[in-house]
C-alpha cells in the first residue's frame, strides 16, 4: 500500500517538475521571440520563468532526496561497519533538521505574504502563492527522507 503511495507522489512531483521545466523553455523561447524578432517584448515572462524555475528547482530537489541523486562525499566509504552506520546516521539526523527547519520557515514565509498580500507586478499573483512551494516541497523532501529508512 505504501509503495503505491510512493509512487503516486512520486509520479506527481514528476509531473509538476515536468510541466514547470517545459513551461521555463517554452517562455524563455517567446521572450526572445518577441524581443528580438517581433520587437515587443513580453512583460509577464520574467515573472512567470521565475515562478516556474523556483518550483522546478525546489520539486526537483524532493525527486533528488527520493532518489539518492544529490552530491555525496564519499570519503567515508572506506569505514568501518560501525562507523559508517554512526556517519549515515548523523547524515540522516542533519539532513532532516535541515528539511524541517525548511518546512518551518517556509510556512512563517509564506504566512507573513498572505498577511501583507503582496502580489507579483504583472500577474497579480500573491507572492505567497510562489513561496508555498518551499514548504510544499520540504515537507514531500521529509516524507521522502523519511521513507528511505523502510525501504
């Protein structure tokens, strides 16, 4: 059961790292597109390529945690039994300190936005619906943290 879980969060994330990587290349296109050729350019785009990259990026990180696919040092690779497992451990410990940390601030973050209301300048989007994506992402990074340990 939990697999299937797995998996369909996983699919997902996929799908909206997907869609946001397609929509960054798609805009960066048209900008220069209608920059440079058509000589109007489009005053949304940089809003909208930010958006779409803080979500690719930020989604992307949970898919890397899910997969083991960040950077490593592997140092320590030689130790011992004991020591690795001290290590994997202390690794395990820090990195999720480090995502709940995340999923705190972020919430504070995008709280404090809903109260002041600010919006993006041409979208008339409030800022905090950009900023949601950090503790959405941290608290999928923590559950994928997490479900590494039951594998």
């Amino acid at each position: 059961m939990l697999k299937k879980i797995d998996t369909l969060i996983y699919r997902i994330v996929e799908i909206i790292v997907g869609l946001t990587l397609t929509a960054t290349v798609v805009v960066t296109f048209l900008q220069v597109l209608f920059r440079y050729v058509i000589q109007q350019p489009l005053t949304w785009s940089q809003e909208v390529l930010m958006i779409s990259f803080v979500y690719s990026i930020l989604f992307g990180a949970a898919l890397l945690i899910h997969n083991s696919g960040h950077l490593t040092v592997d140092l320590f690779e030689e130790a011992s039994g004991i020591k690795i497992k001290v290590l994997k451990v202390l690794e395990f410990l820090v990195v999720g300190f480090t995502i709940v940390f995340l999923i705190y601030y972020g919430i504070q973050l995008v709280q404090n936005n809903l109260d002041s209301g600010q919006t993006l300048g041409f979208l008339d989007i409030q800022k905090a619906y950009v900023y949601l994506a950090l503790p959405v992402s941290a608290i999928l990074m923590f559950y994928f943290h997490v479900r590494k340990v039951f594998r």
